[in-house]
C-alpha cells in the first residue's frame, strides 16, 4: 500500500478539482505536498545508513511508498534529490529554535525527540554520510555554512566557533549513543531525564563554561 493517499475522487479518475470543496485544488496541491515529504524522509533514511553511490531511486521510492517516475517528476534525477537532502537548513532552524540560555536542552530534546519519532536525527547525516569526493566537499560546506556557523553567530563572546563546534560535538556524541550503538542503559531512561542530565554538558560548551585540563572546579 503506498505511504502517501490518495483522494477518491482522483482514485476513480476524476479531475483535481473534484476532490476538494466548491471544486479548488487545494487537495491535490496537500497530496503532492506529502508525496514530496515522504520522497524526503525515505531518501534522508537511506542516506543516514547507506553510502550515496549505494542508494537508487527505486530504493528511495519503495520506502516512500511511491513509483521511481514519481520522485522523478518531483526532484528531477538522484543527484538533485540528494542535493535537496543534503540541505540541514531547516533542521538546523529547528534544532537551534530556543532562547541562549535554553538552547543547550532544547538541543539535547530535539537530538532525542527525533531519533525516537523519526528513526534518526537529520543533523546526525554529518557523522554517517559519505564524506568523500565532490559529494563530501558540499556536505561538509554545507554543514559548516547551515549548523555550525548559524550557532557560531548566536553565541556572544570569545571563541564562538569554536564553542559551537564543541557543542555539537558533545550533540552528536549523545545521538551516535542513543541512535546508532542504541544504548540500553540511555534508551531506558526517559527523555526528560537525559535532558536534565546532559542538557548542560552541551550548554556549558555554548557558554564557554566547561572545565579545561588542570583548571579549578567552579565554586559553589
């Protein structure tokens, strides 16, 4: 059964405008809408797990549950499906969508949240994508320009990229732990809790606070 419906109207051949209220195409535009979410989902699935020269466009379909000519019509061949998939603009907006001061949980929540209602973290591609050749060079651009530089100028302060690289750092730890080698132990305590505990390792780097080799602890 495809992934993606289908309005009945449209099932039984009838015209786009058939199936939406007072004869608008509102519905047909919903359907391409989540055709196209789904096509993104499943090729964001298989990249995070498979090498890009590995992945086919019929693999991607089968996942989402649609025809190989559907993602055709939708992204035009492989290589512009996978540019559109190796953007983390929009999960960076996400994962970055909290105040400073509660950006450290808010982080370590959303790394979480979406290994366990997704299946993987989109910003976790960095660690298992293939880095190699020109596809490597724009996925590590890309990432730079869209992640790591994005929190870089939301952080005030000295040392600002290099404390937002060391803060993503520690996130993708947490989520090669809690996604990848699925700890048992992590994956067994509730969300809240790893939040509680983690979220200010993670908040400490972003606000230059962690402990540095032979320093004094922080007095209470």
């Amino acid at each position: 059964m495809s992934a993606v419906s289908t309005a009945p109207g449209a099932a039984r051949g009838a015209p786009p405008e058939a199936a939406g209220p007072g004869g608008g195409r509102a519905p047909a535009r919903r359907d391409a809408e989540a055709t196209k979410a789904a096509i993104l989902r499943a090729a964001r699935h298989l990249l995070a797990r498979h090498a890009h020269a590995d992945l086919t466009l019929k693999a991607v379909a089968e996942r989402a549950g649609v025809s190989p000519p559907l993602v055709l019509k939708y992204f035009g061949n492989k290589d512009a499906l996978f540019a559109r998939v190796m953007s983390f603009e929009e999960d960076a907006d996400a994962l970055l969508d909290a105040p400073p001061a509660e950006l450290g949980r808010h982080m370590v929540r959303h790394v979480l949240v979406s290994q366990l209602e997704r299946g993987a973290d989109p910003v976790l591609r960095i660690a298992f994508a293939p880095l190699h050749g020109e596809h490597g060079d724009v996925l590590r651009a890309t990432f730079r320009a869209q992640v790591s530089d994005k929190l870089a100028a939301r952080l005030t302060g000295p040392d600002a990229a290099v404390r937002a690289e060391l803060a993503i750092a520690a996130l993708l730890g947490l989520g090669v732990m809690f996604g990848i080698a699925r700890g048992a132990a992590l994956r067994a305590m509730p969300v809240e809790d790893v939040v509680d505990r983690y979220g200010p390792t993670v908040q400490a780097h972003l606000d230059g606070r962690a402990p540095r080799p032979g320093s004094a602890p922080a007095a209470e």
